[in-house]
C-alpha cells in the first residue's frame, strides 16, 4: 500500500485510535486479513467470522511486524476500531485508490472473468507495473484487499468484479473507479440467484454506467458477439470498443485454428495493426478471451505487434484452470474444477475434444451450482454436449444433478459404457485407476463445492508414486 500514517487511515475510516503511542507512525505494507500474512509494515484487518475470529490474533500479527489491527474493538495492541470492518476497508481503497496515478482497469462477466483478468495483467505488466485480483478475489473485500496492495509504482490496477445480485458492481465500481471497464458476456451463471439473463445484464451493466464520459478518458470494452453486452453500449457515457468475431468489432481475430495440442491460433486486428498469436493456454474459448485483454491493452497504448507478443506468451496464473499436466505415463489430466457453469463447460468439453484428436478422452463432470430452475435442463445439455463431441467416456460424480448428465448423454444415444454415474470423488478415482491407458486425456470440471480438483490430484500422484486416494 501507499505509505499511510495511523491518524490518517482513522480519519479516513472513521475511526477511532487505541493503544497507539504515535498516530504518525505509517502503514508501509500491505493490509492483510490472514494473520498468517502479516508482515512488517502492514495492517491487519481483524473480521469476526463464524468459525474465527481476527481479533483474536492481533497480538501475534503485531509481534510479526503489522503496525496496527483494524478492528471493531480494542484488542490490547495499536488498533483502529471502526463499526464495520468491510466498510473501513472499502473507504481506505477509495482513498487509496485516489492518491494514486494507476490506470483502473474493471471487468465482469458470468464466464471467463478469472483468465481474462489474468491475460490482460500479463499483457500490461509487459508494458508498466501492474497489480491485479489474485485468483477470483473479486468481492466486497477481496477488491478492497487488491487495491490497497498497489503502490506508488503502479501503473496499471485490474480488477474483477463479481456480482450476486442488482447493486453489488456499483458498489464496488463506486469503492474503485476504473477508467476503462470491460464486459465479456452475459450467461447462465448464478442465474438462480438473480431470475434470468436480464437481470444479469442489467447487473454486469452497472460496470459501463460507473465509467467516466469520453471526454474524461472513460472507454468501455464489450463483447459484439454477446446481444445483452452489445446492448451495454447504450448505457455509459464513455467511449466504447468492441472485441469479438463480428463484423463490428474494432478488435477480432481472422484464421482462428487449434493446434495439435488444442491450443489457439490466430491473426489479431486491432484499429493499429495486425499480427500473429499463438497461445499458450488450451481451448478455443481464450481466443474470446484474448480479444478482451487486447482491446483493453490497445486502448491503453499498446500495439498490435506487442500485445500479440505478451499474449503469446502469457500462461495460467490461477489454480485449477484448466491446468494441463502429462503423467509419466503418457496420462494427460486437465485440471478445470475451480468452477462450473454452463458456458465454461461447454468450452472445457470442446477444449478436451480439440486436445484429445487420435486419444481415448474422459469427461469426469460434477454439478454445477446455482442455476436455479435451469438446472435440470443445462446439465442435460452437457451430457448430450459430451456424446456430439465424441467424448469416449463421461463420468458423471455426484447426486442429482450427476444422474442429469447421465441422463443426456443416454437420451443422446450413449446406451452402452460410453456414460457412467458414479457416487462421489473416491469411486470416480478408482473407476479411472482401473481404466486408464497411456495417451489418454482426463478433463475434470465442476463446480467448486463440489471439490473434484481431488480427483485430478490424486490421478497426477498415483500416477507418479502409485496408488494415492481422494482426499
């Protein structure tokens, strides 16, 4: 963070000071809410939790060197006591935020938003320093968190957004004004939570409507292919730049292909050039992905020859993402169980059906959460999505929504061993320790409360060192 002294950070807080000798005393690091991360120099934001509680470790974090405890009640040690902590930190970001001289990139979608974010950093970071979300910290504190870990030096800040329902991007919007906001699609993700792609959009559009005019540097970056995104365009006052396959788009790619490893390739266009991309990530869908980050780094002034050189080169930064390792063995498992909707299975399948061309391919596919009335039907469609693909195998783990994925793959004409359903984790491992064969490729994907990243790694240790369960 920005070096901030105690007296400053409560005034800007709103709170009040105790047990600290000297208020001019500066917050030099960052400000962390896992006592475990304290450092020198840093602010430890204390939260009362169901199972734990900050306050608790304020006299640990300040013998590891944090400087003070943000907190709702004194603690013993330096503390700033507020009413409410979130808040606090959310008031401390805008302030932050507004010191510094950093370009604010904002992004929301309902698929996509992680890797997304993860390209444009990557492609930024090889221009001037960038700071961005960690993995899919993209809430009313895991937002805050990430703006105050910028510094003086920053250059670029991007940050994802997510939204559980009407109002949460504007707040957040509000908490960290970005200058350029990008908006990659409108799904089926928490659909149950919010009633219907209406209300998503009108909730991802909240983002265009937080962007200063076009006089005032505001640019908004949307998907031409996505008709709800497209739509965003009426709604911000700020200049707009579209990315995608249409005819429309200011930014697209020509000669899309797969390589041999199911890779992406193409020629990207932008309004100041060409040139040729080949990505290191897997998966046609990172070409819809890859257009985002460039119409956002063009925009900020790169060139088509530089931006196609840093997606080039550009890998996955956060877990469980499609994450491709070999077996010694000849055993490829595609590790996607971070998170599961309807739109991101579908291009993991098609991704495990580019990647797996002359191979035996196995789908191991869990539940994916939140859809609400959707539910039966979407997880129907990738059972049948798994079949027109070819998928030599789906194995589908789970309850309900399991037998749902079964049950398209059978109504879609996959009547003998090509589908089967499975209990939980443990009975898909040893179903695909029996089974397995060298050359073959595994995709394991659902959603995260599922947790079937245990499945992938206990295949990648087993084998490596023999038979290891599910944990």
């Amino acid at each position: 963070m920005i070096a901030l002294s105690l007296a400053e950070i409560a005034e800007v807080v709103g709170g009040q000071t105790h047990d600290i000798p000297d208020p001019s005393v500066q917050v030099t690091g960052p400000v962390v809410r896992d006592s475990r991360e304290a450092v020198p120099g840093s602010l430890f934001a204390a939260f009362a939790g169901e199972r734990v509680d900050g306050h608790d470790y304020a006299a640990a974090v300040v013998e590891a060197g944090a400087v003070a405890v943000l907190g709702t009640r004194p603690v013993g040690v330096p503390a700033i006591v507020v009413d409410d902590v979130q808040a606090a930190l959310g008031a401390l970001a805008r302030h932050v935020v507004r010191r510094l001289g950093a370009t604010l990139v904002a992004l929301t979608g309902s698929a996509g938003k992680t890797s997304t974010k993860d390209l444009i950093a990557q492609v930024l970071r090889s221009k001037a320093p960038t700071v961005f979300t960690p993995g899919s910290l993209n809430n009313e504190i895991g937002l805050p968190l990430t703006a105050l870990s910028a510094t003086e030096e920053t250059r670029f800040l991007v940050l994802e957004m997510g939204a559980r329902g009407i109002g949460h991007i504007r707040y957040l919007a509000d908490l960290t004004p970005p200058k350029v906001g990008l908006v990659l699609n409108v799904g089926s993700a928490h659909i149950g939570e919010f009633g219907g792609r209406e209300q998503i959009a009108q909730a991802k559009g909240e983002l265009v409507e937080a962007l200063p005019s076009e006089a005032e540097g505001g640019t908004a970056v949307l998907n031409a292919d996505d008709p709800y995104v497209r739509a965003m365009a009426a709604r911000t006052k700020a200049k707009v730049i579209f990315f995608g396959e249409s005819g429309e788009a200011d930014v697209r790619a020509e000669n899309v292909r797969l390589t041999d490893t199911g890779q992406p390739s193409f020629r990207l266009h932008t309004p100041s050039g060409a040139s040729d991309v080949t990505m290191r990530l897997y998966g046609e869908h990172h070409v819809s992905n890859a257009l985002a980050a460039a119409a956002v780094a063009h925009e900020l002034g790169m060139s088509a020859d530089e931006i196609a050189v840093a997606l080039s080169e550009a890998g996955s930064l956060s877990r469980w993402r499609m994450e491709v390792t070999e077996r010694p063995d000849g055993v490829t498992i595609v590790n996607d169980a971070y998170n599961a909707n309807p739109e991101s299975m579908r291009a993991a399948l098609r991704a495990l059906a580019a990647m797996g061309k002359g191979r035996r391919t196995w789908a191991v596919l869990g539940k994916m959460a939140e859809l609400g009335d959707e539910a039966l039907a979407e997880h129907d469609a990738v059972g049948r999505l798994a079949v027109r693909l070819n998928v030599s195998k789906l194995v589908a783990v789970g309850g309900r929504e399991a037998a749902w994925l079964q049950l398209g793959a059978y109504n879609e004409g996959s009547w003998g061993e090509e589908s089967v359903h499975v209990s939980d984790a443990q009975a898909a491992v040893d179903l695909l320790r029996s089974e397995l064969r060298p050359g073959d490729v595994v995709l394991v994907k659902a959603s995260r409360s599922v947790g079937l990243e245990s499945v992938a790694q206990a295949l990648l240790e087993s084998g490596a060192e023999g038979e290891v369960s599910a944990r």
